[in-house]
C-alpha cells in the first residue's frame, strides 16, 4: 500500500544534476511510485560544476560537491512541492566526507548521489532505492534516526547495504495516521520537530557524529549572508511589506489545495513570470545608469562623449544594470524571508 492516499499526494520532481544513469531515473521513479503512490516528473537541473567548484575530500581527495548549492539548485529547477536531485558526483555536507544522500527535514529539496553505488546491478538499485525512501523521509518531515528503520544512518557503503530497507512500523504511522499524515501546504508529518520548535532547533537526539547534526540556522546563515545584508537598511520597508508577504504565503497555502496538474501549470507560470521580471528589471536598470553616466559627463566635462567612451559607458551600464537586479533579487527575497520570520529553506538538512 502506498503511503499518500490518491487524493491527497504531493508532486516531486526528480531533478537530475549531470549525467544520470537510466537506472538511477527508473529507480527513483518506481521506489516513489510503489512507496509513495507519486509519480514523479524528471527535469534536468544543472552540471554539478556548474553550481558550484568540488573540493577534495580531507580524507580521500576525491573531489566532492558540497550539497547546499546542489539543494538550492534542484529547488530552483524544480516545478512541485518536493524536488529529488539525483547525481552521480560526489556530494558532502559542512566541508565532512562524502555522503550518499542529504535531505531538509519538512523542507522542499533532497540530493541522492550515486558516486559510489556502483558494484553489481542489484546492489546499485538497492541503494539508489533505499536513498530515495530516506530522503523523501526526511523531506517529509521524518528527522530521526534509528535501527531497523530505513532512515538509520549510514556513513558507509556497507551500512547502507545493512540498513533496513522500508520504514519502520513507527514512522511509517507517522506518514499515514490521519492525525499526522503529511497534508498540504508544507507536507510534513504533523508531530515533526520542525512544526514544534521552529527553525533553528536542535537536532534531538542527535548522535553527535560529524556530518550527521547541524543547525538549520548554520546553513541558512552562510547562505542568506548576502542575501539578508540588505535587510539592514530597509527593515522600514519590510514591517510595511508583511501583511503583503503574508498574503503570498496564504496564496501558496491555497495553492497546494489545487490539483497536481494545475499547480504545476502555476509553478511553470511562476517560473517564466519571475524570470521576465527580472529580465526586463535588468534593461531597465542598464538604461537608467547609462543615461545617469552620459548626465554626468555632460555635468563634469560639459562635452559629449567620443564613440569609445560612449562603449565604455554602455558596457558599465550592462554591469550595474546586471548586479542592480540580483540586488534588488536578494532583497525582494530577504523581504519575503525576513517578514515571515526564518528562511523558506529552513530546516535541519540530514544525511
Ligand atoms: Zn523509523
């Protein structure tokens, strides 16, 4: 029995990072539909290095990718409520060794690497398919750990093997008992820490070792530094802009009541308007500080400028006007985050 009832399932989007082999997808595909009843969608999501530079491991060398920009990356590609990146890089957490999978607990976005699944056909399917289970887990608000459990931890290959593979009869109630079943908006299982204790909580329980515990607000912090400088100077603006931001999260509530084909639609729109939004923010912005340059050499020089000036001055404006729009990107973000109290992407990311 699947564990979402027809009627009320989220959407996932396997975003594939890179080369991905047919195994993995088909995999993926069929632990979600036969565990969860989902059937997912694929969507190509960036190269590995394009996201970000590998960096060796401390105790291999081998390179690996660190998984917070691969998280965001597989969110930004993603059209449904819960994204699955699937890649054959080697993935790491915090600058710790390599892992084969990492989740947020009840946040949007989970990252499978297949790195070193490879050994025969039966083995590799196993682990992509015990992978995908504990990362939707995780997705779903589940942040425990323990034995007999598809979520206990594996740092080694051959634990993974070990590992049980389905949930535990517990956390399996906890994923289809009406009283805390996953439900739309957040989909997270209702008794999760992360409904309980907000963003930033402890992991309870954690066993200590490394890459396993880490702080929400450790990830959220690096992340959002750039993004939350300019918060400082327009907190005014943002106490204006809640009851506005609390409107958009009320309408992504209602959203996900909607059936799954025609929130993807939604998504999709969402999408092409944000990116027009900024593509058209980005001209305008490259206008304006041309014609600012050309008022102030008229004002300084009281000449006009030669063709060679005039290229030079085109060619700044297409800077600022570039780095105008992330800014004004980084604080319609900050904004949004900042007046609903945490980061949207928050939430303990576990391995
Ligand atoms: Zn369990």
């Amino acid at each position: 029995m699947p564990i979402f009832p027809p009627e009320r399932r989220p959407t996932v989007d396997l975003v594939t990072l890179g080369d991905v082999s047919g195994t993995t997808i088909s995999t993926a595909r069929q632990t979600l539909e036969t565990t969860f009843g989902i059937v997912a969608r694929r969507r190509r999501g960036p190269d590995p290095d394009r996201v970000c530079d590998p960096e060796p491991s401390p105790y291999t060398d081998e390179e690996l990718f660190e998984s917070a920009p691969l998280l965001d990356a597989i969110a930004d590609a993603s059209e449904a409520d819960l994204a699955i990146g699937l890649t054959a890089a080697g993935i790491r957490h915090d600058g710790q060794d390599r892992l084969f999978g990492l989740g947020e607990v009840g946040g949007t976005s989970a990252v499978v690497s297949t790195d070193c699944f490879e050994e025969s056909e039966r083995e590799f399917v196993e682990r992509v398919e015990k992978q995908v289970r504990k990362q939707m887990g995780r997705l779903l608000g589940l942040e425990t750990t323990h034995g007999d459990c598809v979520l206990e931890r594996a740092p080694f290959l051959r634990a993974l093997d070990e590992t049980e593979s389905t949930f535990c009869v517990e956390c399996r109630g906890r994923l289809t008992d009406p009283e805390t079943a996953p439900a739309p908006p957040l989909w997270v299982v209702g008794d999760s820490p992360v409904l309980e204790e907000g963003p930033g909580s402890d992991v309870e329980g954690s066993n200590g070792t490394g890459a396993a515990g880490s702080h929400a607000t450790d990830d959220g912090s690096l992340e959002l530094s750039l993004r939350t400088l300019p918060l400082v100077p327009i907190g005014f603006v943002a106490m204006a802009l809640s009851p506005f931001a609390r409107g958009i999260s009320r309408l992504a509530a209602w959203e996900s009541t909607l059936p799954p084909e025609t929130r993807r639609i939604l998504h999709g729109g969402y999408r092409i308007v944000r990116f027009w939004t900024f593509a058209v923010l980005f001209v305008v912005l490259a206008f304006l500080a041309l014609y600012a340059e050309l008022a102030l050499y008229d004002r300084v020089l009281g000449t006009s400028p030669g063709a060679a000036v005039v290229w030079g001055m085109i060619i700044v404006a297409i800077g600022l006007g570039y780095y105008g729009q992330l800014l004004v990107r980084a604080m319609v973000g900050g904004v949004y985050e900042g007046v609903l109290g945490g980061p949207q992407s928050s939430g303990t990311r576990r391995p």
